[in-house]
C-alpha cells in the first residue's frame, strides 16, 4: 500500500501545473514569442527615452529633411527630430495605455464580478454594460475630451470610462459559469464571506480572461489617445504618437514629407499588432484543446 502511495504521489508530481503547461505551450507559438519581444522592446524605449535622445523641443534649422544617418527618421516642419519624437512619444504613449487599461481592468473587474455572484443585481448591470456597448464611442470620447480641456489625465479617465464594459461582458461571461461550480458552493457552505469568497475563489478563476483583456484594452487605448491626439484633444504639453501625426496634419506634411507618418504610424501598428499576437497566442497555449502536447 505505501508503494502505491508513494507512485501515485510521484505520478502527481509530475504532473504539470496549468501555468507551467501554458508557458510551456506559448513558447512554441514562434509568433506570440515575437510579439512579446516587441512590446518588451517598446517598454524598454519608453523607460530609456532620456537615453536615446533628447527631449524634442524649440525649433532646428534643417527643416523637413527625409531619412539620414545624422536624423533616422527625418525632421519635421519646424526642425525637430521625428525620431526622438516617437521615442519621448513611446513614453507617453505607454503611459497611457498601463493607466487607463488598469483603471479600466480595476472597474470591469469589480462590475463584473460583483454582478456575477449576485444574481440579483447581474440584470441591472448587464443591462447597463449592453447599453454603454450600443452607444457611438468615438463621437462620445471626442465630445467629453472637448468639453473637458485636452490634457493627461483627462485622455486617461476618457478612455478608461469608455472601455470597461468590453471588460466587464469577457470578464462577467467567465464568471457566470464559475459561481455555478460545487467549489463555490463548498465555500458559502463553509461560512466564508462574500468578500472573501470573491477575493480567495472568483477573481482567480477569471484571472486568466483577465490577462486578455489587460493586453487587448491597453493596445485599444493606444489607437484611442492617437485617434484623440490626431483630433487636436490630446495633452498639447507632451509627446505621443498622435500628437505627431496631428502636427504633421496641420503643417500640410502629411502629403509631401512621408517620413512624418510613416514612423509614428509604425510604431502604433507594432503595439496594436503584437498585442493582438500576444492574445490569440495566449488564448491558443491556455486552451487544452489547442495546446500541442
């Protein structure tokens, strides 16, 4: 009997944790590895931006000159370097993504499973989520960033206000099927708080919808800040991809000078790219089904 005990006890040893078999599963998708790289080798541009190059400001006297070795990407109409502009641009940019996709991840969350483990209250905010989704949300961002002045922290609230119910109808559809689980019931049977129920049990059930949608709305709010930027709402005292592309507009490069979009253009296709690599590679390595053993 203790032999038996002892092999069994090996064989669920080695067996591999769900975590180690995801990792171990994305590291074969040669795509997801790849964008992985590429949005570690943006953060990476966006914390070492006062490394590469300096603050663009003020004015330079070789204006709009394409590509060369003394400016990478070129200059814009008032001289400044385009690439040190979407360098301090990386930075900013980033920011604002990681801000609003927490605030956006931090309210979806809450909403979502708080509405899934009480079933009276889950009509009202799927209600309330199927609305917010039905609602033009361009128009409405452009309209509440005009009315609230062009600046940080208002692009951040916009965006994040705007992108929790996407968060909130993954996570709530996750949640729904967990609290029917018997493990949920053991634990109300046990006397367990609500609070601690939700804390100890349910946020780790739906973690993994949780990392999609941390990926996924931070790339989102990426095209949002640009798209607000390109408009003329985003912050006018700091650097974005946007704001560059909403400068080459108004200065009348856009058509004549190409290196003044092709750049910042790029390196917003390069995030919104790999973090949709990033997802489906992620969602394919935790999904037993798809997983290649």
């Amino acid at each position: 009997m203790t032999a038996t005990a002892t092999t069994l006890d090996t064989v669920v040893a080695d067996q591999p944790t769900a975590a180690s078999a995801t990792w171990r599963a994305f590291r074969r998708n040669p795509l997801g590895l790849g964008a992985v790289l590429i949005m570690l080798l943006l953060v990476a541009v966006a914390v070492l931006a006062p490394l590469l190059a300096d603050y663009p400001s003020g004015y330079g006297s070789e204006v709009l000159q394409p590509p060369s070795g003394e400016h990478w990407f070129g200059t814009d109409n008032l001289g400044r370097d385009i690439f040190a502009e979407v360098v301090w641009g990386t930075r900013i940019s980033m920011i604002i993504a990681a801000a609003s996709s927490a605030l956006a991840i931090v309210i979806g969350v809450v909403v979502a499973v708080f509405g899934a483990y009480f079933p009276k209250v889950d009509g009202v905010i799927g209600t309330i989520v199927d609305l917010c989704l039905s609602l033009p949300v361009l128009p409405l961002m452009i309209l509440v960033a005009a009315l609230a002045g062009p600046s940080l922290p208002t692009v951040v609230l916009v965006i994040a206000f705007f992108a929790w119910p996407e968060v909130t109808r993954v996570v709530r559809s996750q949640a729904l099927s967990v609290v029917q689980l018997p493990y949920m019931d053991a634990a109300r049977l046990t006397g367990g708080s609500h609070v601690w129920i939700m804390r100890k049990h349910l946020v780790p059930a739906v973690a993994p919808v949780v990392v999609v949608s941390v990926v996924l709305t931070a790339s989102r709010a990426v095209l949002s800040a640009a798209g607000l930027a390109f408009l003329g709402l985003g912050d006018p005292n700091s650097w974005s991809w946007g704001r560059i592309l909403y400068e080459a507009q108004q200065s009348g490069a856009m058509s004549s000078a190409w290196w003044t979009t092709l750049f910042p253009s790029l390196a917003i296709l390069a995030l919104v790219v790999s973090a949709t690599l990033v997802s489906i590679a992620y969602n394919d390595a935790r999904n037993p089904r798809t997983r290649e053993e």
